[in-house]
C-alpha cells in the first residue's frame, strides 16, 4: 500500500538515465505520482517501452500513477554556417534571410516567414537561449537587418526566440500532430502543449483531444502571460517553464510571475506544475545546492500543486536520489507550521452569486473538515471535477478520491492533495458511506471512531451533479 503524506505531488521526466522497470519502480517508491515523456527525444518503440512499465508498477501498486505526454512544440532555428559557427561582434551589422546558402560573419538563413511577418524595427531577437541578443532596424517579409546588442559565439542550428511578438505559428507542428496521436494511443492521461501564445491555441489542441486527455498548458511565452486568465480558464492544468520563460522575459521578473500564475491557477482550480531547474545541480551532483531546496519550498508554501524533475531523473547521474531529496524537501516543508499559515492566508475564497452547487458543497466541506479534524475527505467523482474543486479549497485533511473511471483516477494524481483510488461506485445511496469509510481505512487516512467528510453526487454516475455533504465516523 503506498499512501504519500505529503500534499504536493513530484512529477519526474524519463530518460535515458531512467528507462529500465527497476529504475522506474524505485522512482516510483521514491515519490513519483506522474512521470512525464519528453517527445522532444525519443521514438515510438522508446516511448511505449515506458509506457508499459509505469502501467506494470501500477498495477503492481494497485494505485493510478498518471502520464503526462510533453509534446515539442514549434522549434524556431537559425540555418547552417560554411564554418559552424560565427563570432559576432557588438554593434555590428547581422542579418537574417530566407536565402538557404550556408551562412557568414555578415548573414544567416533564418527558415520561418513567419518570424519575418510579424517583426517590427525595434524588436530584439535572443539567440541561444538568450546568450545573444540583436536588435532588429529594417525589416521586410524576406529579411531583417539587425545589429548585434549582446556579442558571443552563434553556432548553427541554434534556437531563436522573440519576446514580446505574437507569432502566426500553431502551437501543434505535424510532428507534434503525430507525437500527440501516439501519446494517446498509448493512453497518456495529459498532453502538455509547448509555445502557447493565445486561448486559441488551446482550443485547437482540444479539439484534436476530443477529451481522451487533460490538457496542460505550458506558460513559456510572454503573450500568454499577458493572457494569462485566459490561458488559464481554457486549459485543464498548466505547467510554469521557467526555463524558456526566463529566456524570454527577464530573469528577474519570472519569480513574481510565476507566483502571480500559482495564484491564479489555485483560484480558478487548475492544478499548477512548476518546472525547469529545480534541482538542476543533481544531473551531476548527489546532493542540491540549498538555493535548489530553497527553491522548491518556494514552490510548496505558494500552495503549487506539484514540482518536476526534468534532466535530473531523465539524464542525470542520481536520478533516484533526485525524487528521493525532493520528497523529502516537500514533506519538511509541509511539516512546518508557517506552511499551513500561508496556504491559509492565500486561499481565494470561492465567487459569490455563481449559482454552482459544487463551489458550495466545498466551501461547507472545507469549513466542516477544520472544524472536525477530519481524517479524510472522500470525494465520489466520476469526471473528477468535484475532487479538482475539492483539492482548491487546500483543507488540512486528505482528499481520497473515489472513481469508477481510472482514467480519471491517473489524472487525478497530479492535483494537490488527492490519494486516487479506483473504485466501482456505490448501488445504491445506503452503501454510500459504509464503503467511503472502508476504504479510508483500508487506504489507511482513517482511524476508526474517527469523523470523515464525504462529498457526493445524486445521481451517481452523472458528472456535475455534487450535491451531497455527509459526515461519517470511520
């Protein structure tokens, strides 16, 4: 029986360094709730290979581990140099061409119209990962002539990015059309989309969906801060990339951004992943820096849903001791009294005149649950909707969510507090609560003689209709 004490989840990413069923069973064991595939590496056969065995473990467990599928995402490129590479120089003359000639000290190919459509004069460009800068002075549809702002080393193929411009790009490539059609094939509970600018990005992704996924938005781009309740209210879950983010945007913006998003998300009840760099010194190191353990108590006390390892358990040399440091990071800073002052203090408190009966039915649960020490709160969901809103309310006791529907059961695993247990749903409204309160004994979150908070819906079976609050002794 594994039961997690801690609220917050761990995502890990699979890689090279964690591809074998006994690593991802120790990763597992460790703390893993969801392991994240990286389609920007990998291949069919690599990718169903770890599909098969997280889905072995689990059954192994008896316990819903969900997948999150993280599709690429438009990579935007500079072309090739005769040399390799080029040293450019600050203050001079560059420019980008969509002429495919091998490139100089003077020109590159720069292979996507669509960056050139939507440059103004005044517009910087960053080049590897920021370590470049150049500031765009004539543009056109072919070109743009630019000068160098920040100098450096520009080696082929190397990214570019264009902060602060909408780009005329979907968010979907055909390869990630295809990545997506395989994830699902393969039974990925959620598809992380990169690049999102807009809603509508999300929108077009859900469509080609059609529900057999939650679908998370990663927050990379400044475009879609600035839409950022929008971003937020069209998807499922988000994920908080600080690295692109922070390529982006200036390094020192991104930590008020990424609280302001946490904020945002535990408001309008999505769950929230913080990611990249959290414990980035463990690809090479057995232990973190203390600023890393800093960082991802941060994350926990702003009351984020779950944190994730990215290189650090696909590639890294500890990856085990990376989930295992993590755990432990997480459980200590739950543990602190200060934790639950500041959950409390930051709770949105739900919308009022809404008219929707399962904001109410948890708003009463969330008082109730204090006001009794509840051991558990056992939510009967089927869509999983009344556990998300449950897990939005960030009550000191446990959510045990109880689904017929073990697709929802993985989903669930990555929102904030919720123990996951796949379950038939009572016959009939007189099993209701014996069967909550065995199987919160059973999933050992409940004493006997001990009161838990039941949340349920009339009829079962039927996604939002909770209605029900009912207090039990276990």
């Amino acid at each position: 029986m594994i039961n997690r004490s801690r609220r917050a989840k761990i995502v890990a990413t699979l890689g090279p360094a964690s591809s074998s069923p006994e690593v991802i069973r120790q990763l597992f064991l460790a703390g893993v709730d969801v392991f994240r595939m990286n389609f920007s590496h990998g291949d069919f056969e690599s990718h169903a290979a770890r599909f098969r065995m997280v889905r072995d473990i689990e059954r192994e467990f008896d316990r819903p581990i969900g997948i999150l599928a993280d599709l690429q995402g438009p990579k935007l490129r500079v072309g090739k140099f005769a040399h390799g590479h080029v040293i450019l120089a600050q203050g001079q003359a560059f420019r980008f061409d969509l002429d495919p000639a091998l490139g100089d000290s003077s020109r590159v190919n720069l292979p996507h119209p669509e960056i050139f459509a939507a440059l103004v004069p005044g517009t910087d460009l960053l080049l590897d990962d920021g370590k470049l800068r150049v500031r765009v002075e004539r543009c056109d549809a072919q070109s743009a002539d630019t000068k160098v702002v920040v100098a450096g080393k520009l080696s082929e193929r190397k990214g570019v990015n264009v902060p602060g411009v909408v780009l005329p790009i979907s968010a979907l490539t055909a390869k990630d059309r295809a990545d997506l059609d395989t994830a699902l094939s393969l039974g990925a509970d959620w598809i992380a989309l990169s690049f999102v600018q807009r809603p509508e990005d999300i929108a077009e992704a859900r469509e080609l969906i059609q529900g057999r996924a939650g679908v998370m938005a990663k927050l990379e781009k400044p475009s879609a801060i600035e839409h950022l309740e929008a971003v937020v209210q069209a998807a499922d879950a988000i994920m908080i990339a600080r690295g692109d983010l922070g390529v982006e945007m200036p390094a020192e913006q991104v930590p008020a951004i990424q609280k302001r998003i946490v904020k945002v998300c535990r408001r309008l009840g999505r769950p929230v992943i913080v990611a990249t760099q959290m414990l980035e010194s463990m690809i090479e190191s057995p232990v973190p820096t203390r600023a890393e353990a800093s960082d991802v108590a941060t994350a926990i006390y702003d009351g984020a849903d779950a944190v994730m390892l990215s290189a650090e358990s696909a590639a890294g040399k500890f990856p085990i001791e990376a989930v295992t440091i993590m755990n432990r990071i997480i459980e200590g800073t739950e543990k602190d009294a200060l934790y639950r002052q500041l959950i409390e203090a930051s709770h949105a408190a739900a919308e009022t005149g809404t008219h929707d009966v399962t904001q109410a039915i948890c708003c009463a649960m969330r008082r109730a649950s204090a006001l009794l020490k509840a051991d558990a709160i056992v939510c009967y969901t089927s869509s999983g909707h009344t556990s998300l809103r449950a897990a939005r309310e960030r009550s000191d006791s446990p959510i045990l969510s109880l689904s017929p529907n073990l697709n929802v059961s993985r989903k669930l695993a990555l929102a904030w507090g919720v123990h996951s247990v796949h379950v038939e749903d009572p016959q009939d409204i007189r099993q209701l609560a014996p069967k909550a309160a065995e199987v919160s004994r059973v999933q050992g979150f409940a004493r006997p003689g001990h009161p838990i908070v039941i949340l349920a819906g009339m009829p079962f079976g039927e996604s939002g209709t909770t209605n029900m609050l009912r207090v039990e002794i276990a």
